[in-house]
C-alpha cells in the first residue's frame, strides 16, 4: 500500500512539475465553461439599430423609446434619409433599421392602424429573424399598452424586409464563416509542425550549415502552403457560386485578395507556433486545440459578438478570423468595396507583420 501511495505522489509531483499539463486538467475546464456560458447563446442583447422617424409625433417617439429601453436593442443612429440605411449596414453600424411613416399618430387616431417597416441585415439570416421577431414583439406590446379598452383597437402592421438574403438561405452566412475556419486551421496547423519536424527527425543540422539566410528559411517553409490555400480558396469560392447559389456581389479581386492575406496571417502564426513548439504534438495541440474553439466562437460566425460580456468582446479583437469573416462578409454578400474593409484589413495585415516578425526572430535565437 505504501508503494502505491509513493507511485500517485510521483505521479502528483510529475503532473505538477508539467506546467502545460496542469492547465489542460485544471485552466481548460474554467476557460470552457466560461466560453461557453457566455459566447453560446443566440440571444439578442444591445444589438445596435437604426431609426429614421419621418413621423416625428408622440406616438412614434413613445414607441421608439420602448425599443429602446428594451434590453435587446440599443439605438445607436437617427437617420434623416433613406439612403442612409443602405450605406449604415454596408458599413456594418447597425443590425437593423425602424423606419416611421409620416403621419404615424394620425394614422392611428383616424384609421386605427399604422405601419412600422422593420430592415434586417439577413446576411446572418438567423440573427435577423431573431431581431425582427423580438421588434415585432415589443410593437405588439406598445399596441396593446396604447389600445387600453377602446372597442376598436389600434393596429401597427410591421413591415419586415431582409437585405442581403431574402431567401433568407443559411448558406450566406455558412460560407464566410467556413472559409475563416478552414484557412485558419489547416494553414496554422499545417506550418506549425513544419519547423518542428525538422529538429524531432535530425535535419535541422543540415539547415543549420546551410548558407541560406534564416529570414529564408522560414519563408521558404510557407510558400508550398500558400499555394496550396489558394487553391482551396478557389475551390471554396466555386462550390460556394456553383453548388450553394451564394453570388460575389463584390469585386471577387478583391475577395481573393483579402483570403490571401488571411493566408498569409494564417502562416505567420504557423511559423511562430512552430519556431515556440517543443515537439510535433505540442504544436499540434496548440494549433488545433487553441485555435479552433476562439475560431467558432468568437469570430461571429456561430454566436453574435454583440451578446457577448464586454471582457469577451476584447478578446475577440485578437482573433484574425472575426476580421476576415467581416471583410468575406462583406465583400462577398453586401458586395462593398476596400473603402468600407480597409480598417479590418488593415487589422489582418498587422497580425501578419507581427507574428511573422516574432516568428522569424524566435528562429534566429534558435540558430545562435
């Protein structure tokens, strides 16, 4: 028995000595749970809208500041044209717009009905039957609360349009959200064990006593990966127009473009993992395990951003593929121009700078 007593306390004493061990049984656990408590939820929270009030009367201003005061919306414009709704979701600033008709007050005093036009951003189509559906509902209840025990009651009719994606197809907003996904992961994960291999099976000495330069080196371990994602870029693109029906709307240069840059982010990470790495599954487990889950939920491909505690929201600033789901997004189904993406890609093109800066300076250090 005290042998076998002696043989846990060795075991204790080795996983406790494993630091990286001791956060797989102990940190992923809490970081899970906290991930998924609170990114894991299609629940409506401060989603950001739009109001353009030609009506601007008291009934119209009560019923905007109902849906404002609810918990689900927040309004962060106030239009004065119809024109500025398109340029406000082309630029990403709201998820939705409520447009007042003129005489909205009178309307309702002297026909006992009125129409309230709800727009949608259905690029996410599920987001935006959630946002219509609970605008709809808030309507009703303003309905209701203004009707009191009148024999004829007040009617608000609300008019619902999806832009982007009337079909309202699933697809406009799997595909983005795949493309960031499967670039990331495989070219991360690919590069990643790259370096590493070469130490675990002895050829590194034979790189070390080589003359080329270590900037080179690293270089010329991402460049079969590039040209392999861009044919997955292609392929990806084909099946996306051909066999799911989702049109670039964009300039598909332009798409192209800004995937070879995610690329290129994608690669630099690789290279830096691997020149960290310690062995094959080390940089494995690192790039498929501590990718994968910010990845899905906290690019905004599966769960809305918006709905996330602000300390999340933070973090998700360091996650390339919620810059690049933006950029794919947008160009893609909204078919904007580099004007409104020159920001997130200006984000990704300093991802790449710094981690293949870091990368390649990591790879000196192992040289010396």
């Amino acid at each position: 028995m005290k042998q076998f007593i002696a043989f846990v306390k060795k075991e204790f004493f080795h996983i406790w000595r494993d630091k990286k061990t001791t956060f797989i049984l102990l940190g992923m656990p809490v970081v899970q749970i906290v991930i998924f408590g609170f990114a894991l939820t299609n629940e409506v929270k401060n989603a950001k809208i739009a109001v353009l009030d030609n009506a601007k009367d008291a009934a119209a201003s009560s019923l905007i500041t109902q849906i404002d005061a609810s918990r689900y919306f927040e309004v962060s414009q106030h239009l004065v044209s119809y024109r500025e709704i398109e340029t406000a979701f082309r630029q990403g600033q709201i998820k939705m717009a409520v447009v007042l008709p003129l005489h909205f007050e009178e309307d309702l005093q002297r026909y006992n009905k009125a129409q309230v036009q709800l727009i949608a951003d259905a690029s996410d189509p599920n987001f935006a039957n959630t946002v219509t559906n609970y605008a709809s509902a808030i309507i009703m209840d303003y309905q209701r609360r203004i009707t009191n025990n009148r024999k004829l009651p007040y009617t608000i009719n609300a008019e619902v349009r999806m832009l982007y994606n009337p079909q309202m197809k699933g697809a406009y907003n799997f595909v983005p959200g795949v493309m960031a996904m499967v670039l990331l992961l495989v070219c991360t994960m690919m590069t990643a064990i790259t370096i590493v291999r070469e130490k675990e099976t002895g050829t590194m000495e034979v790189i070390l006593v080589s003359p080329m330069k270590p900037q080179l080196v690293v270089f010329a371990k991402a460049v079969p990966y590039l040209l392999l994602s861009v044919i997955n870029i292609a392929s990806i693109l084909l099946l996306s127009v051909f066999v799911l029906e989702v049109p670039i709307n964009g300039n598909i240069f332009l798409l192209v473009g800004e995937s070879i840059l995610f690329t290129l982010v994608s690669l630099s990470l690789g290279l830096l993992i691997s020149s960290a790495a310690g062995s094959q599954q080390t940089a494995m487990f690192i790039s498929l395990i501590g990718l994968f889950l910010p990845t899905v939920m906290l690019s905004g491909f599966m769960f809305p951003i918006e709905n996330m505690p602000l300390p999340l929201r933070i973090i998700s600033n360091i996650v390339p593929a919620k810059w690049y789901y933006i950029i794919v997004r947008s160009v893609m189904i909204k078919g904007v121009g580099l004007k409104d993406v020159w920001q997130e890609t200006l984000i990704l093109s300093g991802m790449m700078i710094f981690f293949l800066t870091v990368a390649v300076k990591r790879f000196k250090i192992r040289l010396a």
